[in-house]
C-alpha cells in the first residue's frame, strides 16, 4: 500500500529520485522513509488502472460497447515502461559501484594512515637505540680511559709510596704485574657491561619494532574485514532493490 504521507509521484524524474534515495548506499536504515517500489510505480498516472470512468466514458455499457463498435474508436495501448525500467537498474548500478568505490578509497586512506603511525614509531624507537647505543659506547670508552689513567698513575706514584714506607728497590715484577692484571680486569668488566647494555637495548629495540608491525597488521586487518563486511552489505542491498525490481515486472 501506498504511502499517502509522501510527496506524490508524477513523472518519471520522481520514480528516478526516489529510487536514488531508496538505495543510497549505505544509509538503506532511511528506506522506511521512502517510497517503496511498488509504491513508487503505482504512483505513476500511466500505471494506474485503466477503467471508463477515468478514460471519461460515464455512460451505459451498451453505449460503451456500440461506441467500441463503431469506427474511429481506437483501443487503449499498454504504456511503455522499459526506458523507465532501465534507468532505474542503471541507478541501482551506479549508487552500488559509487559506494563500492567509497568504501575502497576510505580503506586505502586508512591503511596509509596505519602505515605512517607504524612508520613513525619505527622511527622513533630506532632514533631511542642509537641515542642509547652512543650512550652505552661512550661511557664505556670514559671508563676504560680512566681505568688506563689509574693504571699509568699507580705505576708513577707506587714507588714512592713504597719508599715512605721504608720499601727500596723500585717497584718489583710481583707489583708491576698486579697492577697489569688489574687493569686487565678492568677493562674487561668495562667491555662485558658494554655488550650487555647493548643487547639490552638492541633487544628493547627490536621488541618495539616486532610489536609496532602486530599493531599494524592486526589494524589492518581489522580494517580490511570491516571493508569486507560493508561491500557485502552494499551488494546484498543491491541485490534485493534488483530483485524487487524484477519481481514487480514480473
């Protein structure tokens, strides 16, 4: 049944309004606001039943029957719908590929958008690895510089230390060596915490860069299943407008 709230449909550019506002993708949540199909092509005055009174033949049926009869009285002629008909699929085609195509270009602005957050975060924890590995290296090298410095001053000053304590003969291999051995250890500490603090930080690093591409990907194809499901949605309306369609022509 017809919805008599609705602005009347007269003529072909309305049957064409309202089905381009019926399957406008994707706000179909408005449909029971529209016309309906059917609605919409009962609507057309041609469409309408054709009886006497509204071809104006008010009289008798015999009357009616003799005036059919007699010459010069021409039938009445079914109109044609198929131009209007063709429009309609045509509209239906076009809101579906325009919405297809919306759907496309707004996931592929995302994924870019995805793709820079995850680029800058790369970025990010890259610029954090090499600040921390300059770090690192450069209070390694300060210790094993002032480990070196302890050792040549200990070997200046330990002589005379020795002779205040009443020690003669100069500093003796036992000594010397010492002194080496721990200089050795020194900067083998030094060396060993380097290394460890480096790992630290190429592990810290390559932990954020493994978690910045998950984040990335499961984003993505969250997206991509989101885009999925609409499309499907917009074909399956799609779908159904065109089979109402078919269905009302028979």
């Amino acid at each position: 049944m017809a919805n008599t709230s609705l602005k009347p449909i007269t003529t072909s550019d309305d049957i064409m309004n309202e089905m381009q506002k019926l399957n406008k993708f994707p706000n179909r949540g408005n449909a029971a606001n529209l016309h309906t199909l059917e609605d919409t092509m009962n609507e057309l005055p041609e469409a309408r039943a054709v009886t006497a009174q509204s071809l104006g033949l008010s009289g008798s049926s015999k009357k009616s029957s003799s005036s059919s009869s007699g010459g010069g009285g021409g039938g009445y002629a079914a109109p044609d719908y198929s131009g209007i008909i063709s429009s309609l699929k045509s509209a239906l085609q076009q809101s579906l590929n325009e919405s297809l195509a919306a759907r496309q270009a707004a996931y592929d602005n995302t994924q870019k958008l995805y793709a820079q957050n995850r680029d800058s975060q790369l970025d990010s924890l890259l610029e954090a690895y090499n600040f921390g590995k300059g770090q690192v290296n450069q209070d390694a090298d300060r210790s094993l510089q002032e480990a070196y410095l302890a050792r040549m001053q200990a070997q200046r000053t330990l002589p005379q230390l020795l002779s205040a304590q009443g020690i003669t003969g100069g500093l003796s291999e036992t000594t010397a060596a010492g002194l080496l051995n721990n200089y050795g250890n020194s900067r083998n500490n030094i060396e060993t915490g380097r290394a460890q603090n480096l790992a630290s930080l190429l592990n810290t690093y390559q932990t954020g860069k493994a978690e910045a591409e998950r984040e990335y990907n499961t984003l993505l194809a969250q997206a991509y299943d989101q885009l999925q499901q609409d499309q499907a949605a917009d074909r399956k309306a799609y779908n159904s407008s065109l089979a109402s369609l078919m269905a009302y022509l028979g």
